[in-house]
C-alpha cells in the first residue's frame, strides 16, 4: 500500500534528508513536498501567533490534499503540532528523535544546531520532555554549519559539527533535519550516537499509519 506523506519544510536542505528517512524507514510512502521558505526567515524573532497560524494552514492543506500523515521538518515549528487536531498523524520534527534519546540510559547529550535560535528551541523542548530522566542537555551551535548544509556541502558541513563538539557528551541530537546528512560520519568520527529526526520520525510515522515499526 502506498501512502502519501506531506512534508512540510521551511529550508530546501531539509526536504532530502527527510525524503532519505522515508525511502529507507517506510517504503512505502510516498513523499509530498510543501515548502515556504520564508518561514525560517520570518522566525528570527521565534514562533509568532500569526506564524504558528501560517504552519497550521499549510498543515491544513496538505490534510485537504490527501496527506495520510504531516511530519514538520523545521524543529522551530514543532511546538504547533500540539495545537492540530487532525483525523491523520501529525508529527513535529523530533518528537521521535527525542524519545531515542530518551530511551538510550545517556546522561549528558548535545542538542546540536547551525544557528541560535534553533539550538535554544531545540534545547528547551528536549529539556522539557527529559526532565526528571537524570539527562543532562547542553545546548551546541556550529555556525559554519548552516551555509554548509544550504549548499550541500558535506565535508564542510561534518568538519563545523565535529569541530563543535567535545569528549563530554555520551551521545549527540542533532536538532535540524538538514544537518542529518552527516549524521552517520560524525558518529563514526566522534565514536558516540548521534540521534537525527528524519529517520526515527519515518519509524514512528509507519507505525501510526498502520505499518510496524522497522
């Protein structure tokens, strides 16, 4: 059975990294890419009434179109899943990514981001659904980063989040879909986990649509 899966991105450098999460965790799906990408832009001040308005009408079309789930890939946008009610599944970003972490016995984690405001945002979530786990959450930026994953420049793109990383951390969370691509090497070169959303929320999107869990 093939299902269509609405995935609503606020950067270009998102949408491959979740369309790689789909094709690898839930075959059967079927990518539907939706992209305003003004909405990073527009939240430099964070998420706005009248901008978690704007994600909820775009989640209500891709609803309207036929979308059997919604999954956000802009971890600024996760909290206004909370507000949705919706007859099909509707995933923030890393709702998934945060219960690995959750379940891994880690006690000190890097949320790990290109840019401030997704590192803080990220961070305060993660720090709310951990809390009373004994998990300690450090925030980390990698500037360099951001203009890395734009352009797809992946050696760039490890070597900044490598380089702002330290020996400290039992495991890695990377808070933006687009800096998943690195995922892999930077686990292999920091010798510890590094948990990304677009994998763990193709899992948890499969199993809520009826699939089991790969």
């Amino acid at each position: 059975m093939t299902v269509r899966i609405a995935l609503i991105s606020a950067t270009p450098a998102a949408i491959a990294p979740a369309e790689t999460g789909l094709a690898e965790e839930f075959s059967e799906a079927l990518a539907w890419n939706i992209l305003d990408d003004r909405l990073l832009a527009d939240a430099a001040d964070g998420l706005t009434p009248p901008l978690a308005d704007r994600m909820r009408r775009l989640i209500a079309y891709a609803i309207d179109g036929g979308a059997d789930g919604v999954l956000l890939t802009c971890s600024l946008y996760g909290p206004v899943v909370d507000s949705v009610a919706s007859a099909v599944p509707v995933f923030a970003p890393d709702s998934a990514a945060f219960q690995r972490a959750l379940d891994g016995g880690y006690r000190r984690i890097a949320v790990l981001a290109s840019f401030e405001t997704a590192m803080t945002d990220s961070l305060a979530r993660f720090r709310a659904y951990v809390a009373g786990s004994g998990i300690e959450a450090v925030g980390v930026v990698a500037p360099d980063a951001f203009e890395a994953a734009k352009k797809n420049d992946l050696d760039t793109l490890f070597t900044a989040l490598r380089d702002a990383c330290d020996d400290s951390y039992d495991a890695v969370l990377l808070a933006q879909y687009s800096l998943a691509p690195a995922a892999e090497r930077l686990s292999a070169a920091l010798a510890r986990p590094v948990i990304s959303g677009p994998h763990a929320a193709a899992v948890a999107l499969k199993a809520a649509i009826g699939g089991d869990p790969a």
